[in-house]
C-alpha cells in the first residue's frame, strides 16, 4: 500500500518536473537553499525514445516516430539514488531533477520539496491548461435552427 | 573501364562559403532566431517534425534555418542528425482519448459530446492577403470561455455503440509492433509498420494519392469521423524503476476517416476507419494519412486491388521524400562514365542503324532499277 | 535487499568516448580473429561478471537487442540490475531468440545451435556470444584458419565446452548463418567470428 502511495507520488512530482520549464525550476530551487553534493550515476545524457500511438486510436500500439529525451541518474552522500527523464535537451534541468528525485527519497525533504517547489509549478502549469482550455471552449460552435422545414 | 578523377575541392568550399552568403541574405536584415521560427512558422517546425520522425520543435527550426526554408532539405537534416543519437527506448503508447484538446470537428454529427470545437484553424478565412501582417500589429489573446466542459468523447466510441462500425480489434499484449528503421521492408507490410511509414511520409505525396481516391481511384467514400489536434502526455518505461515516468507533452493531430462499406466476403456491410496521426499541428496530412491507409486496407476487407493508392509496394516505396529526393537528385552528380558508354552504345546502335538503311534504300534502288 | 546504488555504479564515465574505443577494440578483434586483444575496459560490473565482458555489454548491448544470461550469471539479482540500468535491454528468459547472450560458464553452455543464427537473407539476423572463460590460454590448443588470419593462428582459452571442436565445425557449415564468438577473460577479449575454421590437427 505504503510502496504504491509513494510510487503514485514520484510519478506525480516526476510528470511536473518533466513539464516545467528550466528557469521557474531554477528559481524555485533556489530559494529552497538545498545544496546536496552528488555524483552522477550515468548523464545527464540525451537520446530518443520512440513515440507508440495505437492502431485506430485504441488498436495494437504502432511506432508513430522518435522524440529527443534527455536522461540522468544521480547519487547523494547518504546513498540516496535519483533518476530523471524528460523530453527535450535540457540537460541543467534533467540533472537538477534527478538531484531533487533523490532527496525525495527522504519523506521530510520530500514533503518541503513538495510544498515549496511542486505544488507552486503544479498550479502555473494547471492554470496555463485551464487558460488553453477556456480559450478552445471559446470557439465551440454554438448552433441554432434558423428555418425548419415543413412537417 | 573505371576512371577515377579528383578535383573541385576549392570549388566546393567556395561553393558551400556562397551558400551560407546567400542564407544569410542581406546582412542589414536581422538574422532569423529560432524562437522566431518555432514562434511564428510554428507549422512548417510541425511538418519538418513530422516527416523528419523526431519531435524536437527546437532542433527542426535550425534544420529550416539551415535549409533556407527549404522543408525537405530541413527534413533530411533532421533524419541525418537523430541517427546520432543513442534510442533508449519506447514510450507508452499516448492516449488520444485523454489529450488536452486545441481543436475537434466531426463531419458527421453536429451535436456530439464535447461539441464542435474550432480551435486555431485557418477555415473560414477569407485566403485574403492581410497587409497588416508586414508590420507588427498588436495582436489579442485568445478569447476565453469559462464554465464546465464536457469530456471531448471519441467519435468512433459513438458510433461504436451501435454496432455499426468496426472496433480497433483483438490487442496481443506481448506483440511487438515493428520498426521500419530497423527491418528491412518486406511486403505485406502489417499495418502498424504501415501507418509508421505514412506517418512520417510526404505530406504533398499522401494529399495527391488521398486524393485520387476520392476522384474515383479505389474509391471509399469517406467522411472525417473527427480530426482533434492537442497534447498527449507521453510516459516511459523506466526499468531501473519498475514503473512508466511521465516524460513531458508532446502535441498531435489525429484523424479517424469513417467510410462507408458494403460488405465483402470477409466482412459485413458497416463503416470502417482510415486512420491518421502525425506530430504537431498537421490536418491535411492526417487527413491525406486516413484517407491512404483506409485505401491500403483493401485486401484486408476483401476489396478489388484496382488503384495505386491500394498498392503497398505503390504507395510505402515512394511516401518517403528523403529517399524520394536522394534518388531523384542523384541524377545531378557526376555519371560521366556510365554517360561515356551510353554514348558508345547509342553511337554503334545509329550506325547499324544507318547500314541497315542504308542496304535498305541501296535494295529499292536496285529493285526500282 | 540490494543497494541501489551499487547496482547501478560502474557503468562507463563517457558513455559516447567509451562505447567507441571499446567498438574499436571488438571491431579490431573480430578482424583478427583468434588474437587477444586489450580492451580499455573502463566499466566496474558487479561480479561475477568480468570488466572485459562488461565493457563490451556497455558497448554493444542496447534498447533494440535483447539479451540472455546463463544461469551462473542470472542468480546474481546485482548484475541484472546492473546491465539493465547501463544497457536499457530486455533480459530474455531464453536464449534462443536474443542478440547477445551474456555465458559466466561457457562449459556447460547451451548448444550454438540453440541460438538465433540469423537466416540466408539475413544473416546478421544471428547472436552474438559473449564468453566469459577463465583464461584465454592454458588450455587445450586450437588452431584457426580463415579471413584476417595469416596463415593460422593458435589460441589456448580454457573453460570452453568439450565439444567446442564439434559444435564450431557445425557453425561454420551453416555460413552465412551461424554465431559469432567474443570470448572474454580479466580486460582482454579475443573474437572467433562464425568465418573462421578449426584446424584439425594430427596426433
């Protein structure tokens, strides 16, 4: 239970990671004043995965083409080991998350980590979609009958 | 005989040197950013994603800015550079149900869940030329509606319901589908390694062939089921982890063509799909895509092979336009020997040409005699 | 438990500079069949595995080739996490249909023949066997012969299955199908490409 709780919790902190952009991740990290010393465990690196979409939609998975992804591991002095990857070439950004992926290893940083630094991204990056949302519901067709014919 | 001869080098250094003169232009212009091109030729950085096979908005703006705009060389570029980069794996397939969505019409319902939803679509403009574009006007934002919204529901799930169109079929979960970068193409071609072909092939190439066939060449009577545009959320395997991280968004255009279908031997009368998805912001090659893939099931439903756009040989040996233009413009480099012994081969062809007629005027003449 | 850490340590520092002198290295060995050759092995694999044969794995082994252990390597849970960590490959459970397979105990190895040989329009569609013996020499003497090979050159690994005699001229019947060999030992590798054959030699 314990194992898939914080499981659901890296990947979430993971996906808005991997969303935000270098600079408000700089930012943000800095003013939390953490500096663990680490030493990379392979990258930062970049590379392709290749993207699968599914046959019709909801088919057989087929390989629609290759995206740039940036990947690194880290390790911290007490042993604690991160990962990250995201799309792109960032490799400052990866690093950095990978680093942050460690410290969450240990649940107070984490929890200061994510109350300082998720949870502000997570709603930027919400806002923005809410902001795309909004402006696509804007151009929803509104239709109206204008004659109908004889019955 | 083999000549080999050397030379041009200084030609070719001076020649490469006038290239990057003449792209740069005139140097009392300002130089083109990439953030500019991403920005503002955000759906030629699309094609070039799309047809090059690898989403990079960044990486595709500087093939373009290479290219001089030239897409297809901006293409190759693109295809040269993500051979050096090591592939580290696949994604899980993305989930087109759940995509943040920018734009989404059907042409077969008017009220569908979700609605009719425009998006930044360039229908219903006038296709006249806006003067105000030389400068720089102000431009607003996008306007904003607010209020709950309904899930965008799939089009096909719709008319699933009622039985009349075809599902997407039995999933193995252990197949693997295949990749036309690593296997040599061999022909049946299953129609996942298909679709990876049409996805990445020649946007203006799929437009001819998609539309040949609603002129009457392997006709299908099609009918745009949906075509939506958004973001995805693309997620990776990571096995040093043991689960699949979320890697970022990337933006696609999907197309479900519905067509008509009478029935064959192998299937009975019911709709059936084409289907189109491809990187960025790219309908008409969604579209063209749908409309080639639905004509390259014919044997599969048990239809007459009539056409070429229901030919795989046909149609997947000839969709890619780097191998396209590699065979084309090779045309233009040095063929000086092959050149030297067609010439040899044309010039005795002329002159027993030219004995025989000539016995031949030389035997009228006798016989006129 | 295993440590996380250690597990994935020791991969290759440079992954790009690394994996090329390593190729070189195999690339130089494959050409010489037969001759020992130094790898700069420059990768700390959890044991058993050796530092030749881990270099090689880094170098070779990726997201698109599959690979099989033998069952003196599989019960090390460290190694696997280790390869799959600086590999990004599939570990199959049999050996028959990989690109490498990874042999601790080459002498009781499963047959050649029991792996992907590629076919005859595609032969490279074949494995690739990475060798792990304890010495390439002190063992019984084999004398080779073929393509990159001067005359004939003898190599003496030990711990290679009885039969090898056997099985190799098998292998080589079957070109342009058949296994290619890297046989690995402390930083050295030598390669026994499916192109060379065994000299039988009298007495």
């Amino acid at each position: 239970m314990e194992i898939k709780a914080d499981q659901t919790a890296r990947q979430d902190r993971m996906a808005i990671l991997a969303r935000c952009s270098t600079e408000r991740l700089s930012a943000l990290w800095a003013t939390l004043g953490l500096q663990p010393r680490h030493t990379p465990l392979r990258g930062p690196e970049a590379g392709l995965v290749m993207l699968r979409g599914r046959v019709g939609g909801t088919g057989e998975p087929f390989n629609v083409g290759e995206a740039t992804v940036t990947r690194a591991s880290v390790k911290l002095e007490d042993g604690s080991v991160g990962h990250a990857m995201a799309l792109g070439r960032d490799h400052a950004k990866v690093q950095l998350s990978a680093v942050i992926d460690a410290l969450c290893r240990n649940a107070e940083t984490a929890a200061r980590i994510d109350a300082e630094l998720i949870q502000p991204m997570r709603r930027e990056l919400d806002q923005a979609d809410e902001t795309r949302r909004q402006q696509t519901a804007a151009t929803r067709v509104d239709f109206f009958t204008m004659v109908r014919g004889e019955d | 005989m083999y000549v080999a001869v050397k030379g041009g080098e200084a030609a070719i250094d001076n020649a490469h040197r006038l290239l990057a003169d003449r792209r740069r232009g005139d140097r009392s212009v300002p130089a083109l950013t990439l953030d500019q091109i991403t920005e503002q030729l955000s759906i030629g950085v699309d094609r070039v994603m799309s047809e090059g096979s690898l989403y990079d908005r960044r990486l595709a703006a500087l093939a373009i800015k290479q290219a001089r705009g030239d897409l297809i060389e901006a293409i190759f570029l693109v295809r040269a550079y993500r051979t050096t980069l090591p592939r580290f794996g696949h994604s899980e397939p993305v989930d087109t149900g759940a995509m943040l969505v920018e734009r989404r019409v059907s042409a077969c319902y008017k009220d569908l869940p979700g609605g009719q939803l425009l998006g930044p679509t360039f229908d219903y403009t006038h296709r006249l030329l806006d003067e105000e574009l030389e400068g720089d006007p102000l431009v607003e934002t996008g306007a904003l509606r607010g209020g709950d919204q309904e899930p965008v529901m799939r089009v096909a799930d719709i008319l699933g319901q009622e039985g009349l169109i075809e599902d997407d079929g039995f999933i193995d979960p252990a197949a693997e589908p295949g990749d036309i970068n690593q296997t040599p193409t061999e022909f049946p071609m299953s129609r996942a390694m298909r679709l990876q072909s049409l996805s990445r092939g020649d946007e203006g190439f799929l437009l001819a062939l998609g539309y040949s066939t609603q002129r009457g060449y392997a006709r299908s009577h099609p009918f745009v089921g949906e075509v939506r545009i958004g973001e995805v959320d693309v997620e990776v395997f990571m096995p040093e982890l043991g689960f699949a991280v979320p890697v970022g968004r990337v933006q696609v255009t999907e197309c479900q063509m519905v067509n008509q279908f009478k029935g064959s031997a192998k299937a009975p009368p019911q709709f059936t799909r084409g289907y189109g998805l491809v990187f960025g912001q790219s309908e008409r090659k969604a579209m063209a895509m749908s409309l080639c893939d639905r004509a390259l099931r014919a044997e599969e439903l048990g239809e007459d092979l009539v056409a070429a756009p229901q030919d795989q040989e046909f149609v997947l040996s000839h969709c890619d336009n780097v191998q396209a233009t590699g065979f084309v413009e090779h045309l233009k480099l040095p063929h000086y020997v092959d050149f030297q012994a067609e010439l040899g081969l044309v010039r005795t062809m002329r002159s027993e040409y030219e004995q025989r007629t000539g016995e031949a005027v030389l035997e009228t003449r006798e016989a006129a005699e | 438990m295993l440590n996380e850490a250690t597990a994935l340590e020791g991969g290759f520092s440079d992954p790009v500079l690394n994996a090329q002198s390593v190729f070189r290295a195999v690339m130089d060995a494959m050409a010489k069949p037969a001759t020992v050759v130094e790898v700069d092995a420059v990768v700390t694999p959890p044991a058993p595995l050796g530092r030749a044969a881990g270099a090689v794995a880094c170098a070779l082994i990726d997201a698109d080739t599959p690979f099989w252990l033998d069952a003196s390597l599989a019960e090390h849970a460290a190694l696997r996490a280790w390869l799959a960590f600086h590999t990004g490959a599939r570990e199959m459970a049999t050996c028959s249909d990989v690109a490498f397979a990874l042999v601790g105990a080459p002498a009781t190895m499963p047959p050649l023949d029991r792996f992907a040989q590629g076919t005859q329009e595609y032969p490279d569609r074949s494995a690739t066997l990475i060798l792990q013996v304890p010495s390439l020499e002190g063992g019984a003497p084999l004398t080779f012969e073929g393509p990159g090979i001067r005359d004939r050159v003898v190599l003496a690994p030990r711990g290679l299955p009885r039969d090898l005699a056997f099985q190799w001229k098998a292998n080589r019947k079957r070109f342009p199908r058949g296994v290619d060999l890297i046989l690995t030992t402390g930083d050295a590798i030598a390669c026994l490409p499916r192109s060379v054959r065994l000299v039988e030699m009298e007495g």
